[in-house]
C-alpha cells in the first residue's frame, strides 16, 4: 500500500474516506460538515491527514456513543 501523504486535496480525502471525489465537492458546495481546510489553492482546498484523522475518529465516538 502507498503511504498517505501528509497534505490532502479532494482526490487524496475521498480516497481516505472511502468515498468519491464528486462527493467530497458536492458536500463542500452543500454546506455539509467535513473536517476545515488548513489551506485553499488555486486548485482546491488542502486539509492535514492529522485533522481527518482525528476528524474521524470524533466521529466514530460520536457514532458509539450514541447508540
């Protein structure tokens, strides 16, 4: 498997999260809660693999600890 590099763009967080890029810009365009961007691009936002990670991770507990 190919390391995940530090800096994500769209491609690179769909990737990671399992989902398509067009799905990560739809989400975007509705106002739909994704973890900040630390950057914006020319080319699109930028966000930290560490923020997505622990974006995730809040997620999950959030998930757990509502059932």
């Amino acid at each position: 498997m190919v390391p995940m590099p530090d800096l994500l763009g769209t491609q690179e967080l769909a990737a990671l999260l399992g989902i398509k890029p067009r799905t990560i810009s739809a989400y975007l365009a509705r106002g739909i809660v994704l973890p900040a961007p630390c950057a914006r691009l020319a080319c699109g936002p930028i966000w930290a693999r560490r923020d997505v990670e622990a974006w995730q991770q809040s997620k999950a507990c959030q998930r757990r600890d509502a059932i």
